[in-house]
DNA sequence: ACAAAAGTGTTATTAGTACACCCATGC
DNA sequence: GCATGGGTGTACTAATAACACTTTTGT
C-alpha cells in the first residue's frame, strides 16, 4: 500500500484516496421485429438480485473504453458486432447500486430487423427480447435508463437517418413507415410519408420487390450513404 | 489487502480486481458577456503540465454524484450556486490521461451575463474568462471536450429555452437576438426574430426599458415559465 | 371476385424568409 | 439636428397537413 501512496504525492490526484469507484456500463438494445419495438433483457445470473430482470451490462475494464467495454458485452450478448452505438446519460446516484459505488455509463445500440432472430437467446448471458410496452421491472435504476434512451432514440431518429440501423440493407417504404410510427409513437400518414422520404433524396429504389408483406409486393429501397453525407454537409437537417 | 479480496469473491464484481481507475468531471463553462461567448479556464497549478490552460475540474468523490461534484467545483471557481448544469459526454481513451486511467464526465454550465462580472477570478482555481474564437490550447482532451459541448449548446439553445439561463431575470429583445447569433454564429433577421419569439407566448413585457444599449432605450422582458411549460406539455416544440 | 396492402396528387394551411422605413432619445 | 439603435408590416415562398381512390396479385 505505502509504493501505491507515492503515486499520491504532489499530483492532481494528492487529495483522491484510492478508494472503490467502479464504473458500469449498461446497454439499451434495442430491436425491432417488423411490428414493435423490443427490448433485450437477462435475468442476473449474479448476487445480488439474481434472477431480476435486468439491462446487459459490465464493470468497465482497466485496458478498454466506455465503448469497447459495450462492444464486448454487446458481441458476447447477441453475436453481433459493429452495432450502432451511442451514449445515453451517466447514472452516479451514490447509492444507485448496492453496498458498494459503482456509477454507469448507459449506452444505448439499435439491432437491424434481419438479425432479430439471429440474436442468440442462449448464451452466457441468457437474454431474452421483450416488448417495450410490458416492460417487466428491471434492478436498479435500468427502467429509468430505458426511458431516457427512449426519449433520446426519440428526438435522434427525427434528425438523424439512424432509423436505418434498425432495418436491413433492403428494406419498403412501409417497413420504414411502420418503423418510424412505433418509434414515434403516433400514426403517419402513408401518402405524406413517401413523398418527404424520398424527397430527400436518400433512397435508392431497386428493381425488386418484397412479396412478404402483401400480394402486391412493395419496391425495396437501399439507403445512400453518399447522397446524405452531401445533404448533411450542405446544411440540410434530415427530419421526419 | 486480504480483507478487500473476499468483498470481490461471488458477486458480480467477482472478476474485476480492485485497479485503479479514477474518474473525474470536468466543466465547459459558458459565459455571455453581452457581446461575446466565452469560456472560463484556468492555469493548472498541479503536476503534471502545471501552467497549462485547462477546463475546470475534479475527482469525483465517494460520496458526491457527477452533479455534485460539478456542482461542488463551478461553487469553488465562480461563487455561484444552482447553475444551469447538462451533461455533454464521456471520454474514457485509455491513454487520455497521463499515467494512469482516469475517464472524465463533461459537463456544460451556463453563466448570466448579469454574473458575468462577479465570477471572481482569483479564487483558488485561478480562472479566466476567454473568447471562444481565440481559445489557447487546453491539456489533455478539453479542447475536444469543448468543440463536443459547443456543439451540444448549439442544437439545445434551438429547441430548448436555456439562452435564457445566459442572460439577466430582466433582458431586452435585441440582448436576446445578440446571444442567439453569437451561439448559433449567424446573423438573424430582427423583424423576423422578434416575431418567431413574441408569438411563442413565453415572454413577458415590462413596462420598465433598458436604455443600456441605446438613447431609445429597448423594452425588458421577463421569460414565462408557466407559459413555457403550458407550452412544450402541449406538445409544442420551441425553436429559433 | 375479393381481400389486403401498395401506390399515387391536389388543395388548404401554416411557417419561414426577405426586405425598408419611421421612431425616440441623448448628445 | 443628427446619429444610434429600437421598433414595425407585408408580400413571397416553402413546408406541412389533410384527404380518397386505383392498382396489383394471391387465394
């Protein structure tokens, strides 16, 4: 203890004792099935609370960052990598946690709807998608952290094309739409939806169609890439 | 050290040894002067790079919240209390700091121009007022910490009221458009500015004027917080 | 033939933008 | 009386909101 005492010394950190802070970070995965919004949960397998509900989360490890520590945790938890990944908030309540310090970093992540059944609901962390409406409890203050990346999912996808993340490569017109009103929360209305969405010139229309949702079949789009990091750089602000 | 190893055994911190890694919070502290957007640094006093510029900041203690702790330095530095106070982002870089792990929580902060003057700067932290236009290099990552929080109050201020956190209980209209054009870095037009905020319904006249600014003297008003609530639970959405 | 979802246009309303002159006052 | 910043109105344009029918195709 006395070698780590000189660290200490005559620096910023002279009047910090070392003492037990850990830092969390806990995940917000969200995905959608084609009709809702869900929520991918576990039951902690660990003391305390074991067997409650509860956000994918972990302590944050010495060598790796804020983001790596979700990245882990997100590939360990569905198989995936290179999700979508955005901080939420930092919960720091000193008594958020149990008998110990620990304040997290919540971060919330979108799952395309093509990997929605691929996420693997058994794996070490035995996670399981849930309805966003019938939420169970979750331990701690995760049910807060769910609603604060709600309101922040919210007001981004307004702004942002990150709705995209949440769709596969191809994707319809009323997939899109359908996706953007359980989001949203409220009815769009079909003819004023197509018209701004590909007024924005974003969309790129493919020759196939999708017959799953209808006889008719509707065109598949791919989102461009390019044509928005023009639009954003020529000032435009992506809004729905 | 023994006695700290069984608190780590069969819980969910079983596999994260005791490390040192600290974390801190550190202020974007933003001040309108009535013509200008500045920032409030200081001189780091301690080693390492004592004498550089640098944001104001702090350990986070045991037994404070990220808040408090901000809280608690912005009360040291400026004499103020209950500051506007948001949390713009977290940086965990392994290698941020200098020698050993420590991730920073960056905060925004909002100064009334009419306690502009009364931050002292002799306190213990030494701080200055500087122009955001010809900011000094900042140690460390607070450089970046103020480009991200900047950019933060930008898209806020526009659909949100907290310009008001910057100026005085009583302001003029043209004290108003001055702040927005300094955040927003444009020039607006005042008919139309005038306009988009008298008919918000979120301002109150006063009979008193300012003659501050001109011979004419300019009208001061109040902001209406229970017209602005009345107003967002509407469903309204401010906006410049 | 019919059910079910996809696709299409027009009008009305509202919000935003551009723009130029008179007013009140202190000096 | 003039310089300085404060205050006002109107016309044009763009965006948004409301609204109903036809098309395609599998069954």
């Amino acid at each position: 203890m006395s070698k780590k005492k000189s660290f200490f010394d005559n620096n910023l950190y002279a009047d910090s004792q070392p003492h037990l802070m850990f830092t969390a970070v806990d995940c917000i995965i969200f995905g959608f099935d084609g009709d809702d919004l869900k929520l991918l949960i576990m039951k902690r397998k660990m003391e305390p609370l074991r067997g409650e509900w509860s956000l994918i989360g972990s302590i944050i490890r010495l060598e790796e960052t804020v983001e790596e520590a979700a990245t882990r945790i997100l590939n360990e938890a569905t198989g995936l990598s290179d999700l979508y990944l955005e901080q939420s908030k930092v919960y720091s309540e000193v008594d958020r946690d149990l008998g110990y310090r620990c304040m997290s970093v919540a971060m919330y992540t979108l799952i395309r709807s093509d990997k929605f059944h691929l996420v693997s609901e058994q794996n070490q962390y035995d996670s399981h998608w849930h309805g966003l409406e019938d939420l169970p409890n979750l331990v701690l203050d995760h049910k807060r952290m769910v609603l604060d990346a709600m309101v922040k999912l919210r007001s981004k996808v307004k702004y942002h094309p990150i709705g995209f993340e949440l769709l596969p490569e191809k994707f319809t017109i009323p997939q899109l739409q359908k996706l953007y009103e359980v989001i949203l929360d409220e009815e769009l209305d079909s003819r004023n939806f197509r018209k701004k969405m590909l007024s924005l010139g974003i969309l790129q229309q493919l020759s196939e169609k999708d017959k799953s949702g209808s006889k008719k079949g509707a065109y598949l789009y791919q989102f461009n890439h390019e044509a928005y990091h023009k639009l954003v750089s020529s000032g435009f602000n992506f809004g729905v």
